[in-house]
C-alpha cells in the first residue's frame, strides 16, 4: 500500500522533490520508507516526515479518498503547528524551531 498501489509513486516523488526544494538530497527508496533514512539524529525531522506520509496515505485508504501531495502538505503543516504549540507550552519552541528550520515558509 506504502510504495506499490499505482497513485502511490507520484507523492513519493513529489515529497522528493519537496526534499529538493528544501535543501536535502536523499533517495526515497522502498527501504528507507519502509525503514526511515538513518538513526543519525540529522535525519529526524525527515524521518518524522516519511512516517507521517505513511499514516496519511493509510488514513486516506479509510476515509476513502485519493491521496495526493496537496493534502498531505496540508497534514504536515497542521502537525507542525500542533507540535510548535506543544513546545510553547513545554518552553521547547527553540528545539522546535531548530528542528523545522530546514523547512521553506
């Protein structure tokens, strides 16, 4: 479901090139979605992103909609605005901060 189904392919490529466009260089193989990219505590916030594309793409499967990149865009900055305003409140904001600064507003 993850890498397989045919409308799969075009979000994988199009969250590589959203890497792209923000700076990262890395190969989205099956392994490394099924796996993550490495334990290197660099590639956190990139991992956090493979795994949340994952859920929404299952989300999609039972909300009966087409995942598409769009939509998952959407997802990723309402959990980045849900996760900011839990690091306000635990006064972490800089580690969140530092964490997304690789991101494009």
């Amino acid at each position: 479901m993850f890498w397989e189904c045919p409308i799969i392919p075009d979000i994988w490529n199009n969250l590589n090139s959203f890497f792209q466009n923000n700076g990262i260089t890395i190969e989205l193989t099956l392994i490394n979605v099924l796996f993550g990219i490495s334990t290197n505590i660099h590639y956190k916030s990139i991992n956090q992103i493979i795994m949340l594309m994952k859920y929404y793409i299952f989300g999609s499967k039972y909300r009966k909609e087409v995942p598409n990149f769009n939509g998952f865009h959407h997802y990723l900055q309402n959990r980045i605005t849900i996760e900011r305003e839990i690091a306000t409140t635990k006064n972490k904001l800089n580690q969140h901060l530092q964490k997304w600064a690789f991101l494009k507003p």
